[in-house]
C-alpha cells in the first residue's frame, strides 16, 4: 500500500529517528501543541459565539472577524508546525491510529466549513454586522465550527487510546 | 503538616477507584477537560489581548470583559469537575510530581488575580489606567495561565 509505504520511509529517515529517541523532544511537541492550541482554538471558540449567536456580542462580527483572524492564524501556524513534528517523529505510531485519520477528516471538514461561509454568507455581512442574533445561515456556520473545533479536540486527545477503537477498525490489521 | 495521608485518602476513594477501573472513564473527563480549557483559554485570552492594545480594540475593555466572563466562570467550573476524579484516581502519582504542585501553585495565583486584582482593572475607566499598567495585568496573565497549561501537560508526560 502507497500511504503505508511513504510513512516507512518517512520512519525511517535519521531526522524522524533523532526526534524520535530524543528525551524532551515528545514532551516539548505535545506541550508545544496544547499551549499553541489554546491560542488558535480560544480565539476561534470566541469567534464561532459570536456567529452563533451565544457570545462576545457588544462588539460587531466584522471586528472580530477581522482582529481575531491573524492572531488566529499565528496559533493555526505554531499548532501546525508542532503536529506535523509529532507526526514525522513516529509516523508508523499514527499509521495504524484509527483517531489519528479521523482527526485529520474531522480538520477538512472544518476547514471546508470556514471556507464555505467566507464565500457565501460573510459576503453579506454588512446587513448584519452589528445584529446581536446573526441571520440563520451565519449561525449554522457558526454552530458547525464549535462542533467541529469540539470534536477535533477530543479526537486528538483521543489519539492516545490507539486500543479504544471499533474491533472492524482493528480487523483491518494496520498494525 | 504533610498533605501525603489526603493524597492517600483520595487514591482509595470509591470515585478513584471507579475511574480505575472503568476503561472509558478517564478518557471522557479528559476530553471534556480539554474542549473546557480551549474555551477558558479563548475567555482569557480576548481580554488580555485587549489589555494588550490588540485583537478587539474598538469595542470598551468593560464590554469585551463583561462578554468573557460567562464563558470565563462556566469554562473553570467545568474544568474544576473534570479534573477532580483524574486528580484523585491518580493522587499518589500526582503527589510525587514536582509539575503537579507547579500547576497547583500557578493555579492558585491566576485564580485569586483572575477574580481580584484583574476583575477591578477591567471594570475602571481606561483613560485612568493610562497605557502601561493594563499592558502589564495582561501579560502577567498570559504567562501564569501558560505556565498551569505547561504544568498540566508535563504531569502526564515527564513524572
């Protein structure tokens, strides 16, 4: 298989082993990864109330669009940079990893979601900018993402328990 | 006073051992403990970034406080219970580590600011607080909530 093939070599490249044998390399990553987390998932938390409608309402969703989104990026950015480093640290760890795949599903669909309202609905967002209950369709996008970002969390908190899957998951015999 | 026979007392608890020997158990709290702190982050961080001159500038720093504080209260209580039975079910552990008391102490000091010192200064008009100090209030608090954040990841990771 091409996917599993391309993970054995990446495991298998001295840089991949250094990180890998490394003592602080693990521990630095993953605290790296929840601390910068925080940042990106805070801020797009705050971001998705105020869509829906639950939150941060005093201030119009164009300023928080707009003021959140770089800081949101700069988290997005160091969150990316420290999970693609645990990923290429043990990449036949995730391999096999049902949570590892489904987080990674979960993160387009995401992505898709933020994507497809920034083309539609956020077009007309001058007619709604400062109403304290956005129009349905805004509220919808952001429901989704609070969902989305929720789930993400979980699921790649979830990645640590590799054993607590459905048994059709391990009958496919990654391992 | 050692705090060694309370630690004790918690890792015998009905609810430790519950959570010990339920499989799915732990990692439920844990999950909820997470999606809990990135909301509690995200109500931190908007008010500290404002105190900082950056994100939500335009709107009064009363009305971005005022607007964080549900998701601020109801993001710690919610994190206070599901960190109770991981604390307890691993209480002898928790005790020999030296990030777990780092956590507690930092814990303590971003509570008792978060809800004292820091609540007044959101509340006062900004023109009497001038450009300096709210700089200050913001950044010391990033870096208290940060650090608890570090100390918690390390409990699991290094002890």
């Amino acid at each position: 298989m091409e996917i599993r093939s391309l993970f054995e070599w990446m495991d298998a490249l001295p840089s991949s082993i250094m990180l890998r044998e490394s003592i602080y390399g693990y521990p630095i990553l993953l605290t790296g990864h929840v601390v910068t987390m925080c940042l990106f998932a805070g801020l797009v938390l705050m971001m998705d109330l105020r869509l829906a409608g639950l939150g941060n309402l005093h201030t119009p969703v164009t300023q928080i669009q707009k003021r959140l989104f770089p800081w949101q990026m700069f988290g997005l950015t160091l969150s990316t940079v420290s999970g693609l480093l645990l990923f290429y640290s043990q990449p036949m760890r995730y391999f096999p990893n049902f949570y590892f795949w489904l987080k990674n599903l979960l993160l387009i669909l995401a992505m898709a979601n933020a994507m497809a309202f920034h083309l539609t609905t956020y077009r007309s967002v001058a007619a709604w900018d400062n109403d304290r209950v956005p129009p349905f369709p805004a509220r919808l996008a952001g429901g989704l993402s609070l969902l989305l970002w929720a789930a993400i969390i979980m699921i790649g908190r979830m990645i640590a328990y590799s054993g607590l899957v459905p048994q059709w998951w391990l009958d496919l015999g990654l391992e | 006073m050692s705090l060694l026979p309370f630690f004790q007392w918690m890792q015998a608890h009905p609810i430790s051992v519950y959570f010990l020997d339920n499989t799915w158990a732990t990692p439920i709290v844990q999950l909820i403990h997470l999606v809990a702190l990135a909301v509690f982050a995200g109500a931190i961080l908007v008010v500290d970034m404002r105190l900082l001159g950056l994100g939500l500038t335009k709107t009064p720093l009363e009305s971005v406080a005022r607007d964080a504080q549900p998701w601020l209260v109801w993001g710690f209580v919610v994190l206070l219970i599901t960190g109770l039975p991981q604390m307890s079910s691993t209480a002898l552990k928790q005790y020999y580590s030296p990030f777990f008391w780092w956590k507690m102490e930092a814990l303590l000091l971003g509570l008792i600011y978060t809800f004292t010192l820091r609540r007044k200064l959101v509340q006062t008009d900004e023109a009497r607080l001038g450009p300096f100090w709210p700089k200050v209030a913001g950044l010391f608090s990033i870096s208290v909530w940060t650090g608890v954040a570090i100390g918690a990841r390390l409990i699991g990771l290094l002890s």
